[in-house]
C-alpha cells in the first residue's frame, strides 16, 4: 500500500495583466479653460512658489502626469471625491456608462470588477472603508454567516500557522458494510473522489465553448487537483486524458465514452437512463456516476428515487441567475434537498453537487451551509476571463458572452488559478472565524448561518401589518 504523505494545498497564484483594456469605474470630467484659468491665478497668489502651484489634489495620482489635470489618469480614480470637494468650479468625477454596462441583472457590474481583480491578481479584495451596502436582499445576500465562535489557534489559518483543509470526498459512503457468514463483505464499500477544493469546473457558456477554454478548464483542473466537468465528445475530440476530467454523457455518446483512451474516476449522466446507468456500471465498475438534474416542481422525489437506484452523486443545477425552474432561488432549493436526504436517513451516504448563482467567494461557504458538498463553477469561468455580457446570461445555451480572441491557454490557466487562489484564502478566512478546521465540517451547519426571512419572523411576527411571506 501507498504510504500516504502530508503537504499542505497551495495555489501558485501572480499577478497576470488585461489582454484587453478594463473598464475604469469612476470618469474625471475636467473643465480645461477654468483649469488653466485657475492655474494662472494660483501663480499670481504663490508668487511663483512650484512646490505649491503644482501639488495636485489627489492622493491617488490621477493628476500626476507633466499635464496634470489636462490629461487625468482615470483608470487610477477610486472616487474619494477629494478633488472635486476642494475644487468645485473645474472637476466632477462621475460613473463610466462603459463601467455600468458590465454583468446583466444578477451579476452586477460590481461582481464582475470583483472577479476580475481576485482573477488578475490573486488576491483577497479588501475595502479599508468598511461595508457601506445593504445589510440584507435578495439572493445569498438574504443569508449571513456567523462569525462570533472566534476559536484560536483556527483563527490563523490563512497566515500558515495551523491548517484548515478544504478537502473534500464525493462518491459513495455507506452508512455500515454487511458481512457474510465466511467475513466477506457482500455490501457496498466505501468508493470515494478525493479534491483538494469543494469547487469543480461545470459547463462552460455556448456561446465561449472553444477548445481553447475547455483547454484551459482542463489544465487549470489538473494544477488545481479538482475536477472539471466536459461534454464527452470535446474530451475525445481534445483528446483529454487524467483523473482531473468529468465526462457528461448522453444515451446516444456511450459509443464515445466507451472509446476514451483512459477510464474517468467519475462520469455524469446528464439526464436519467436507466440502460446508460446500467451499461456504465458494467464497462466502468471502477468509475464513481453522478446524475444532473434540474430543480422541478418533483426534484425532492426523483431524488429519493435515483437514490433507491444507486445514484449516490447529484449534481443539482439552477440557472446562471440562481433560479431553479420553479422560480425559487439556489438557497432555498439546497436547503430542501438536503433535509429531504436527512428526514430519509440517508444523507451521509450522498455527495451533492450545486452549480448556478455562485458568482463570489462568499456563496461558496453559503451553499455548503445550506447542504452542498461542493460547488460547480459556471458563468464566473469566463468572466475571469474578461468575457463582456452582451446581454442577459442566464442559460448555458443562451448566454450572450464575448471572449477576446487574444487570450492564450497559459494566461487563461494563470487567470483561473488566481480565482482559485483567492477564493481558497477566503474560505480559510470564514472557516477560520468559525473555528472550524475542514470544511467538510461546515455543510448542512445552518448553526453558523443567520436568514434574514428567520430572523424578520421572529421579530415582527403577530404585529399588524407584518405578512409572513
């Protein structure tokens, strides 16, 4: 037997620049002839004095350039309104349109920026002014984790002195093994995936399905020791191959699965076919099978009964907006899978999948609280890309996106592994100020979450006016 070593899981993550420029958030509008108008007054009231005739108004040096204000650097204004306070007559900063018209209704513009700078650099994007935003909304906002059970030495998980794993087992786990009369097991045993992130690769969009990106996907699966998740055909057409690769297959690509050079740790059926299963089962033995399905009005029943079938992975799908067909958002719908496992005793023997509306760090460790195993990445795939919305993205077959032509396969795995890397350090963050030292831990501990809904309940219940919603 292989002698099981430690180390500890690291993302390389550097700072990879923009192929195309990024939009700027905030646009300096200088009033050039009242800027020179009173550039000559201040010569006149300085007596000439440089150090004060050319200081600029701005700690961010936006007006650090020969021309000073004529010409401002925009890119580099964060909107502190400094200048425009202490000079009123000759700048006002306002909006980018350009800026603005980044994301569509649900990943907002603020999203994308977000996921653009934690894909450039790697890094935790920090706010030094503190949270200004709405305590509560719709969505993930309506959930907040709790971090009051600050538990030292986990606290400090992220700077390396104690560690926090983030890995996680998909696959089957019985509840017990049954044993014949001889000792011999006649039961299932324990068939589990290990990866060393609660995070896989799903679908990429149609409209930025080149084998570029599932290139890319693939490599950045492979260096991250995860999982990524591709239509059997591009596997064999791209001629794919390594534990890293999840085939999705139809009834009619069984021919194709059959074909591959190499036997998946793990296939995905992308609907239920009884003779796939079957057939799977029996030239695959080896291969752990997981089922997609989508939230309909009887997703909770088809569960249990793909379960008493001996599907021990769902990967359970909701669209790009977090809406499942039903018109309920991700949130509640985890929520109800997975007490729909617990109320029939077999929760523990089931890994669940989730992808659709986990756009940020934070939805991550939510989902997994709500009752995920792991996540599965989508729409944030190519937007770390710098893929531009053209329109409402909100299914895979109809997501408008724009990816530049420019991008090359080795700054798209860096631009992924930067993601990873800074979404990894923050789920250290929420672990650590929990106290909680693997993330296994956290799922389904709807302990450490507070709801808004729950919580306005609790308060406003039996006031006239209130309505339970």
């Amino acid at each position: 037997m292989e002698r099981a070593t430690y180390y500890r899981y690291h993302i390389d993550t550097k700072t990879v620049s923009d192929i195309a420029p990024w939009p700027y958030r905030f646009r300096p509008k200088v009033k050039k002839h009242r800027l020179i108008l009173y550039i000559i007054k201040e010569i006149i009231r300085c007596r000439g004095n440089r150090k004060i005739i050319f200081s600029r108004p701005c700690i961010y040096h936006v007006y650090d350039r020969p021309v000073g204000g004529l010409a401002p650097r925009n890119h580099m204004c964060v909107g502190c309104l400094r200048c425009t306070t202490e000079h009123p007559e000759w700048v006002q900063i306002y909006h980018n349109p350009e800026f603005k018209r980044m994301g569509d209704s649900y990943l907002k513009a603020e999203q994308v920026d977000m996921i653009h700078y934690e894909a450039q650099t790697g890094s935790i994007p920090v706010k030094g002014a503190g949270y200004r935003g709405k305590f509560g909304g719709e969505g993930w906002d309506d959930m907040w984790t709790d971090m009051s059970e600050i538990v030292r030495p986990t606290r400090d998980g992220i700077h390396g002195r104690e560690y926090i794993s983030t890995v996680v087992d998909l696959g089957e786990k019985p509840s017990f093994l049954t044993f014949d009369e001889q000792g011999l097991l006649i039961s299932r045993a324990s068939r589990v995936l290990r990866i060393q992130l609660p995070i896989l690769f799903d679908l990429p969009p149609a409209s930025v399905g080149s084998p570029m990106f599932s290139t890319i996907l693939s490599r950045a699966a492979q260096e991250c020791e995860i999982l990524a998740i591709l239509p059997v055909s591009v596997i064999s057409k791209l001629q794919f191959a390594g534990d890293h690769v999840v085939p999705l297959v139809t009834p009619a690509e069984y021919k194709i699965l059959k074909s591959l050079t190499f036997q998946p740790k793990m296939v995905e059926l992308a609907s239920w076919d009884a003779n796939l299963y079957d057939q799977i089962r029996a030239s695959s033995p080896d291969s752990l099978i997981c089922l997609r399905l989508t939230y309909d009005e009887d997703f909770k029943q088809r569960l249990l009964q793909h379960f008493h079938s001996g599907i021990r992975i769902f990967h359970l799908i909701a669209n790009y907006h977090g809406r499942g067909e039903n018109g309920k958002f991700a949130l509640d719908l985890i929520r109800e899978a997975h007490q729909t496992l617990v109320d029939a005793c077999c929760r523990d023997e089931v890994t669940l999948l989730g992808s659709g509306g986990i756009v940020a760090a934070e939805h991550v460790a939510k989902a997994i609280i709500c009752g995920l195993d792991a996540v599965a990445l989508d729409i944030v795939l190519p937007v770390a890309l710098g893929a531009r919305h053209a329109g409402e993205c909100v299914t895979q077959e109809t997501s408008p996106l724009k990816l530049s032509k420019r991008i090359t396969v080795d700054w798209g795995v860096q631009r992924i592994k930067n993601l990873l890397g800074s979404w990894h350090g923050q789920m250290l963050e929420v672990l650590g100020a929990m106290g909680l030292r693997e993330v296994r831990r956290l799922r389904g501990e709807v302990g450490r979450a507070m709801f808004h809904k729950d919580l306005e309940r609790e308060a406003f219940r039996g006031i006239t006016g209130y309505e339970d919603n």
